[in-house]
C-alpha cells in the first residue's frame, strides 16, 4: 500500500511538473522578459535602443571579422559582441541577423589579400596581432570590425569595435571597448535605417574655416544628417532649417545683424557649436622665424557669450601634456636631422569625467588654445568637457611664442594652473544677448518674432577653432584625416569629440546617452596573487573535494534512515 501511494504521488508530481513548464511556455509567448543580475547592468539594454530595434522594418544583416585564433583578450570581445548582438535579435523580433567571419581562412594568398582590401575599402581598419610560433614572431592581421548592412546590402556602415586609447592599458581598451559596444551597434543600425537626415550648417561669412579644411568632418556627419555651408546675411530666418549651426574659426569680427540672426536662432531652440580662437596664432607665422607675437583677435563674440555663462580669455595656454612637432635639431652631412619635440602650445586634453560626448574619448588636440571662465547666468548648467592637465600655465596677450622653449627643460615650478576650461557644454534657458537693448518697433514686429528669455537648448563651446580642422596633405587634394598626426602617427578623439557633441545636441532619441555607461574592471592583483598562490591551489583542489565527500556521506545517511526500515 505505500508503495502505491508513493508511486501514485511519483506521478502526480510529474505531470503536475509537466503541467507548470507548458504553463510557463504559453505564457512566454505573450509576455517578454529578461532579468539582469549584474551590478552594472552590463546586459540591459537602454530605453532608446529597444526603441530603435523594435521600430526595424527589415532585416538588419551584421557581419562580424572577428572569428579565428585569437589570445583570451580578443576572445572575450568577440563572445561580448556576440552576447551583445543576441540581445538586439531578442528586442528586434528576428529582423537583426549576423554571423562571424574569419578574414583569414581562406588558404589562397591572393584571395585573403582581395578580401583584406575589400574590407579596408568597405572602412574596416585592419589590426596586426604580433604572436609567436614555435620560437618565431609571426603577424597576423585581424579585422576588429563589424559591417551593418539593410535592405539587400544597399546601405552599409562598418564599426570598429576595437577601441584604442594613448594612454590606455590594453586591458582597458578592451574594457572601453566592450562598454562601447551597445552604442556602436546601435549607432549603426541607425544610420543604415535612418530616412530622413536632419540638416546642420557650417556658417560662413566671417572668415571661417573653409571646405578643405572641414572636409573629413563634413564627410564624417554627413553619415547622419544633411550638411550645407550658410550664410547668414543678416536674414532674421536664414538659419530656421538647420538642428544645429557650426561655427568653425572665423578670423573677422562678426556684425551686428549676424549675431542677432544667431541668437534669436538659438533663443527658439537652435544648437550651436563654436570652435573660436581668441589669440591670433598659427604655425604658419614660424614658417622661417623662432618667433612670433599673439595678440588679441577681436570677434565680437564677447558679450554674447558672456550672456550666455562662458568668457573665453585673451591667453594661452602651454600644457606638459601636448603633442610634439618635428623640429631641426642639427645637421649629418648634408642632412638636417629632424626631431620631434614636445610643443606646449599643443596641448592634449583627456577627459576624465563620464559624460556621454567624452566617456572613452581619446585624447583631444588643441593648438594655440585658449582658457575658459565659466560666469553667471541663470538657469543654465555648464559643463567643462576638455580641460587641460595639472601641470599647465596660462600666458595673457601678448604673448612671444618661440620655438626655443622645446630646447630648454620646462621649469614645473611655473606650470601651476591645473585644469584650465578648453570646452565647456551650456544647457538650459538663455536669455537673449538683445534683451532691453532693442527698439521696440524691432521687439513687437511679428516677422522678427523676437524672444528675449529662450526656450531650453545646448550649446558647445571649445577655445580653439583647429579642434575642427583636418590638415591637408602634401600632395595636392589630399586630406589627411581629421585629428590624424602625420608625425607621430597618431589619431586623436578630435573626429570622435565632434561626432559625439553633435549627436549629443541633434539627437532627441537619447541615444547618445548609452555611451555612459560603464562596466567595471576587475582585474586580479598580480602581487597578491603571486604572494598567496599556494593558499589559493590548496584551497581550489581540496574544498570541492570535501565537499563532494561530504555531501555523498550526507546522503548516504539520508538514504539509510529512509529506507534502512523497509
């Protein structure tokens, strides 16, 4: 009889077991969720990114180049790419596919090299991975990159999914790396989805940086919105278009009607991004001289942006921290030789605050850049981005600017000013530079339309108007690319810096906000780990034994208790 009941109570628990899990099966079909159990919340995904994935209308394809034999680093980027884009398919309703490429199975040299090319004409960027073989170094080269395709491969847009940063170690260029990677899907789905591009405007008339000079950015925004060049002309509705205007280094003081056309653009929402040099300064003027004077360059711009909360002073700044330049240090035969030299008036800010335009930035390069006074003003929040380093110093017009101070070592009792302003974010409700200072005929006039206390919007100002501007190259047409250095042959986070602070003001989906999130780095204290490495062998071979032993006897007591009487 008990063994019937027992057997009876065997199988109601069983169907009743089977009953649950078709229950919890039918209902997964109606209701969708998915639990987070880390600190950081490294796999939840932001409001705005489910948003982007559940509005996908056709399959989004992703082809990823990073499969192969790789060190531990690179396999864990690649299986966090791949968690990554499993749960976009999750969000997207199966309308994001991908799969994992390796660039170098193919054993044909001829085609692998085909392949590498196309990819590199795609804008994927190669890395070359130094391993050893047998005793001898070998390099291989990988393709960190994903390429998003939509509608049948008619639009593209490749990802660089490896980060690099100068100062980085390399297990924190893979952890910004991994941080970075919901963004830069996202970012990329966007743009191969995206129907209508909103409209921004470099502004001319001023003496402002021209095409050339702004070409790599221009093609770079031109991604995500619809770039034009504009003048104002002092027509009250010439800028009523745009999302955003860019005023990129103009060297000419700007008029009246100008400045007003610009902030009344700004008192109705506009976005602004000025890149300015107040000191009139370029390498240009050293071209056969050590020396040069800086003086004051007069735009006009002062009150305005007084008004709006920032002074950007009359200075210099020289920085420890800066980009070197090659200089002529002597002469081999009848060779100069050529070295390269730290230069002060260079400096290069890295960002060290978590904010969505500068979170993982690069570090940014300025030249001849000037200091930022942050002022009151009501209702508006500033924020400084880009600052210089502790050991920097600040020189007021005029300054002698002279090649020689490369050749001295620089006295670090006189770099004492830390952490000067280079760019600093505005938000909130500006009051009109022209309030009370109109007639009222102008004030009252409904085609003017004038606002003197301004709705809520951002603006960005950066001290320096060579943060926007690409060099050209030698050889004629050629642009090199923005924030590339041809002399050291590194890429500063000046493209990236623009990019962000566009998307940053433009975009109303807060996508840009992803780019804040952080996942902590734990690394293993290598002297800890050095010091207690008996302790921690002992403990990981003999702890899961005693307890497997223990356990067994547990249940072995158990067991005989239970049926020890039948």
């Amino acid at each position: 009889m008990k063994k019937r009941s027992s057997r009876r109570q065997d199988i109601l628990q069983l169907f009743l077991s089977l009953g649950i899990v078709v229950f919890m099966n039918i209902i997964s079909t109606f209701v969708f969720t998915r639990f987070d159990l880390t600190s950081e919340k490294r796999y939840t995904l932001s409001p705005a990114t489910k948003d982007l994935l559940k509005k996908l209308d056709d399959v989004v394809y992703v082809r990823i180049y990073l499969d192969g034999e790789f060190p531990a680093a690179f396999k864990r980027l690649r299986n966090s790419a791949k968690e990554m884009l499993d749960e976009f398919r999750a969000y997207s309703g199966d309308n994001l596919q991908y799969e994992f490429i390796n660039p170098n199975a193919n054993p044909d040299a001829k085609e692998r090299d085909k392949l590498h090319q196309q990819l590199m004409e795609d804008g994927l960027h190669p890395t070359d991975l130094n391993s050893s073989d047998k005793g001898s170094k070998v390099v291989q080269r990988i393709f960190p990159a994903a390429l998003f395709t939509y509608k049948s491969n008619t639009r593209k847009f490749p990802v660089q999914i490896l980060q690099t940063r100068i100062i980085a170690t390399p297990e924190e260029m893979l952890n910004n790396s991994i941080e970075a990677l919901e963004y830069q899907f996202a970012k990329a789905i966007k743009q191969v989805t995206i129907n209508t591009k909103p409209k921004i405007a470099f502004i001319e008339g001023h003496g402002e940086l021209d095409t050339i000079a702004t070409y790599d950015i221009t093609r770079n925004l031109e991604d995500f919105y619809t770039v034009e060049r504009k003048t104002i002309n002092g027509k009250v509705n010439s800028l009523r278009e745009y999302k955003a205007i860019i005023i990129a280094k103009p060297d000419t003081a700007m008029d009246e009607r100008d400045k007003f056309v610009i902030d009344q653009y700004i008192m109705k929402g506009g976005k602004v991004l000025w890149f300015l040099d107040r000191m009139h300064a370029t390498m240009d003027s050293l071209n056969g001289k050590p020396k040069t004077l800086s003086i004051d360059l007069n735009l006009n711009l002062e009150d305005m942006l007084f008004r709006y909360g920032v002074k950007i002073n009359p200075s210099l700044i020289q920085d420890i921290s800066c980009a070197p330049i090659p200089i002529i240090t002597g002469r081999i035969g009848t060779r100069d030789k050529t070295e390269m030299l730290p230069w002060y008036y260079f400096p290069l800010s890295f960002p060290v605050i978590n904010h969505p335009i500068v979170n993982n930035l690069n570090g940014v390069k300025f030249e001849f850049a000037s200091t930022i006074d942050t002022v009151k003003a009501v209702g508006i929040t500033k924020t400084v981005l880009l600052a210089s380093s502790e050991f920097s110093k600040v020189l007021f017009t005029p300054v002698l600017i002279s090649l020689n101070i490369m050749r001295q070592k620089p006295d670090m009792k006189q770099y004492t000013d830390r952490y000067k302003p280079l760019a600093v974010l505005l938000e909130g409700e500006f009051t009109s530079n022209y309030r009370n200072r109109i007639p009222n005929t102008i004030a009252t006039d409904s085609a003017i339309d004038f606002k003197a206390k301004g709705v809520a919007t951002k603006m960005l100002v950066v001290s320096d108007g060579d943060v926007v501007r690409n060099h050209v190259g030698k050889q004629k047409g050629s642009i090199i690319p923005l924030g590339y250095d041809v002399g050291t042959k590194q890429t500063y986070g000046n493209r990236d810096f623009i990019l962000n602070a566009v998307d940053f003001l433009c975009d109303d989906s807060g996508l840009i906000t992803v780019r804040s999130k952080e996942l902590k780095l734990r690394l293993l204290d290598k002297n800890k780990a050095d010091a207690e490495r008996i302790k921690w062998q002992l403990i990981n071979l003999i702890l899961p034994s005693l307890f497997i032993i223990f356990f067994g006897v547990i249940r072995n007591y158990m067991r005989r208790r239970k049926y020890g009487r039948v």
